[in-house]
C-alpha cells in the first residue's frame, strides 16, 4: 500500500526504496528535460503514490548530433511504471 493509503512501507522505513544507480532488471522511461525541481517533484509523487522500489536520476542522451541532459526514471515492477505513464504529468516547461 502507498503511504497516502496509511501505511507504512518499510523499504521506506530502511531507506532502500529509492536507488542511487540505474539497475538493469529497472523499467525505464526518460523525461526530455533535467532540472532538480523535476527530481524532486517527480520524486515525492511516486513516494506518496508507489510502493516498489524505484530509480530517479539524471542521464545523458544523442539527440539530433547533441548531447542532451533527461531525467531517467525507472522502477523495479513494470505495473508502476505503467501507473506513472498514466497518472502523472508533467507540468508545463
């Protein structure tokens, strides 16, 4: 169950929910704009709102012969990633 549900998770409560690398078994999707302000407001909805384990983080992709800096967002069960395509938008850039 989410937190917002009321209950406590306890991947949160030993601070293993949210990863600080992009593992390979991960589901991903990019967001084609990096800011902190993205990380931190995507980060708290899928705290509030997911259960699994999940990745968020900065990464680097070849666009048009540019590099250009994306938000890489993964999670360990492809049903949650499914959930955020659907329920969560971006706000305007």
């Amino acid at each position: 169950m989410s937190l917002r549900a009321g209950k406590v998770n306890p991947l949160n409560v030993l601070g293993l929910r949210r990863v600080q690398f992009p593992a390979h078994h991960f589901h991903y999707t990019n967001h084609y704009k990096y800011s902190p302000f993205i990380v931190k407001t995507v980060n708290q909805w899928i705290y509030n709102n997911m259960n699994g384990r999940y990745f968020i983080g900065q990464g680097i992709e070849l666009a048009e012969n540019q590099f250009i800096y994306i938000t890489k967002i993964g999670f360990e069960q492809e049903k949650e990633l499914s959930y955020f395509r659907l329920a969560y938008t971006f706000e305007s850039d």
